[in-house]
C-alpha cells in the first residue's frame, strides 16, 4: 500500500497515482500537506535570503 513520504501515513491507491512524482513519492498526505506545504516554502524563502 502506497504511503506519504513525509510522515509516513498510508494513502489510496488512487491517491497515489494522481499525487505521486515520476518516481512513486508521495510528498504530502491529506493529512499533512498543508504543513509540509509551509515548511517547503519557508525552506525556499531561507535560500534566497
């Protein structure tokens, strides 16, 4: 079963093929995307500075 890269959690297999990179990682569940969202961004911002 195909699960989110980020914590962990397990998704749906059709989750998966519409959220999944070329590469079958999933990035962020419904569960956790909106805080891995923040921490991609924050990450940026802090390169750029």
């Amino acid at each position: 079963m195909p699960q989110c890269n980020h914590c962990g959690a397990h998704v749906s297999d059709r989750f998966a093929r519409v959220f999944a990179d070329e590469y079958g990682r999933i990035r962020a569940c419904p569960g956790c995307s909106a805080n891995a969202g923040i921490a991609e961004v924050a990450k940026q911002r802090a390169q750029e500075v």
